[in-house]
C-alpha cells in the first residue's frame, strides 16, 4: 500500500517550489513503490478544499505536513517515516 503525497506549487513555480520539484523527484526514485505523488501547478480545487494560502505545499495522506517553504530531505523523509512509510 502507498502512501499519497501531494505537492502543490504555484505557477511559474517560485525558487522553494523549483527546488521541492527537484527534491520529490529525488524522493519518488527512493522510495518507488512506497509513495504515491501528485503535483499540482497553480491555483486549483484542491488547493481551495485544503484552504492552502501559501506555497509550496506537501501534503501526506490528507495531513497538511508542510507549508510555505521547499523543506530539507531529511525533514520531508522524516515526514514520511510518521505517516508510516
């Protein structure tokens, strides 16, 4: 079972966004099978229905976990290791 994790950053992505896109591919390579992403570009429905108001934007199964900063890899893998992964 994967966990899912959603990221949200605006469009064009600013310089946190740019380096969180480069960071989750780094993450989706490690963890393969364990995870399971959705980017989300701009203002969209989901963003609304989270009530997100700043980007970039990690969320891990249905927990807003990260908001307005591109975070370390080791804070977003131990983000991950608490949702169970």
């Amino acid at each position: 079972m994967s966990i899912r994790l959603e990221v949200f950053v605006s469009e064009p992505p600013c310089s946190g966004g740019r380096l969180l896109l480069k960071l989750i591919e780094k993450i989706k390579e490690e963890y393969r099978n364990k995870i399971e992403v959705q980017i989300y570009r701009g203002v969209c429905q989901r963003l609304k229905e989270y009530e997100i108001k700043a980007s970039p934007a990690i969320i891990i199964d249905n927990d807003i976990r990260i908001i307005g900063v591109c975070p370390s890899e080791e804070t977003l893998k131990e983000a991950l290791r608490e949702a169970g992964v």
